[in-house]
C-alpha cells in the first residue's frame, strides 16, 4: 500500500549560509519545501559531526566545517532530481568543488567581489547566476521590449550612454555589464553610477542621437514607468509591474534555468571593468 503522506520532491535546494544569517531563511525554505522541493539549510562552523533536524519541513544542519560540506551535500541531495545551491556564506572556500556536485549555483553575498572572479570556474560544471541578477529579470525584459519599436531597434547602433541610479553599486554594475556586453557600443557605451536610497536600482536610462529609453521603480516599488523618446515625437510613457523581489520567488525562478545563463557570465565579465563602482552626484 502507498503511503498517502509520502512527499513527491521535483529538486533540491541547499542554502548554505554563514551562522548568523540562518534563521530567516528557514522559515523562506519552509515555503519552498510546502512547494515540492527538498530544502536543506547549511550553516558553516567548527562542528565536524553536528546534528541534522527538521525545522519546518527543511532539513537544518548548523555549524558545519567546511571541508566537510562537500560530504553532506552528497549525501542530503537527490540525485536524480535537480540540486540548487543558494550559496550566502561570505567565505568563498569549498564553493568550487561543491559547484561539481550540483547543478546550479545561486551567489547571494552582501559583497560579490571575491566570488565573481570564480564564475567561469562554477560555469565549467555548473550553471552559475546571482540573486542579484535574478532582480534584474524584470528590468531586462522590459528594457529589452523597448527594441520591438521598429525606431528604436534601427537606433540600436548609436546607444552610447546609460545612466544608473540605485543604492546597491553591484547590482547597478550587472545591470551595466548586461548593456555593454550586449549593445553594439560595447565598451564605448559611457556608464554612470549615481547614488540611490530606496531599491538596489531605481532607474536606468539608455541614450544615444534622439533617442532616450527609461525606466523608473515607482515609490510604492510594485510598478516601473517606461518611457521612449524618439526624435521631437512626445514621449511614450506606461506603467507596467515591476515583478516579485522576494527570496522564494526569486529561487523558484532560478530553478526554472536549467542551462548556463551566458548573458550573465557575459554581464559579471564586463561588471569587472569597475572593481570600485564609485557612485556620482
């Protein structure tokens, strides 16, 4: 007889993490876990032996040395279902190795320097993205939708200057690096950073001849407003969502990458070119 309490997982996720930052994502991977993945919370320490529970539907291990992560991602991860490794612990050490053991790793650091460099090194074996790129999804699309104007697309040679404002200077740089990586101005595409306070970015605007594109967060940060100004003609103005900010939401649509993401890999490449973001007035 089948056990109707049986769980049916489709992938999973573990989030390693530094001790201090461990307990709001429990509760963040309890969501996922109700979800149908299999969450598993590792936080890193001196304990070679520490117990395993169950918090909330997520498996929780604290305190971890990290020579022995490897291990327990082996053994905790489903190996014929997908594993995801949202990766929030400050020292880079054992992030490579492990990238070998999973499918795809989510970077989600309060500074990404020392961990972008390790890139194409994750992109060998694993898929590779960044939280802060997944942030960036629903700006990309609309700013990408502004080219199915038949005006712009012609004007996509002449973009040479983008302006971003925002309080996080990384996520502004991948947002950059994205442009100059894609645009045909390449490095001769002019970037400016400007010093924001309400969202990691708050708006970007891409401008080359008569033409201007932007986007704006809107105070209640639920909705962009686009506009389009092409030559003397009235700008085009719209309102549009601005998508979910949330965690779960944003590992959820991760999952959903099965491939490598080259238009990241190509964004954190370019992102390199300012190791020190320095925001202007």
């Amino acid at each position: 007889m089948k056990d109707s309490n049986a769980r049916v997982f489709t992938a999973t996720v573990v989030a390693v993490v530094s001790p201090q930052s461990k307990d709001g994502l429990v509760a963040t991977l309890s969501g996922l876990s109700r979800a149908g993945l299999r969450a598993v919370v590792i936080s890193l320490g001196n304990d070679p032996e520490p117990a395993r529970r169950d918090q909330d539907g997520a498996i929780v291990i604290e305190g971890l040395v990290p020579k022995y992560l490897d291990n327990a991602v082996a053994s905790l991860r489903l190996s014929s279902l997908p594993t995801l490794v949202w990766w929030r612990a400050e020292d880079p050490e054992m992030l490579t190795s492990l990238a070998a053991l999973v499918d795809r790793v989510v970077l989600d650091v309060e500074d990404p320097s020392r961990f972008w460099p390790l890139v194409p090194d994750i992109a060998a074996v694993a898929s590779v993205s960044d939280v802060r790129w997944a942030r960036l999804t629903r700006l990309r699309e609309v700013l990408a939708q502004f080219f199915d104007i038949p005006e712009v697309r012609a004007s996509a040679s002449i973009f040479d200057a983008v302006r971003i404002a925002g309080r996080d200077p990384f996520q502004a740089r991948l947002a950059a690096g994205w442009l100059r990586s894609r645009l045909p101005a390449g490095k001769r595409l002019s970037v400016r950073f400007e010093r924001g306070v309400s969202a990691p970015v708050e708006s970007l605007q891409l401008s080359g001849g008569n033409v201007t594109l932007g986007i704006r967060l809107l105070p209640d940060s639920r909705c962009m407003e686009t506009s389009a100004q092409i030559g003397a003609a009235p700008a085009s103005v719209r309102v549009v969502a601005a998508g979910d900010p949330q965690p779960e939401s944003l590992i959820a649509e991760e999952l959903r990458v099965r491939s490598r993401d080259l238009a990241f890999e190509d964004a954190v490449r370019a992102a390199g070119e300012w190791s020190n973001a320095v925001e202007q007035s």
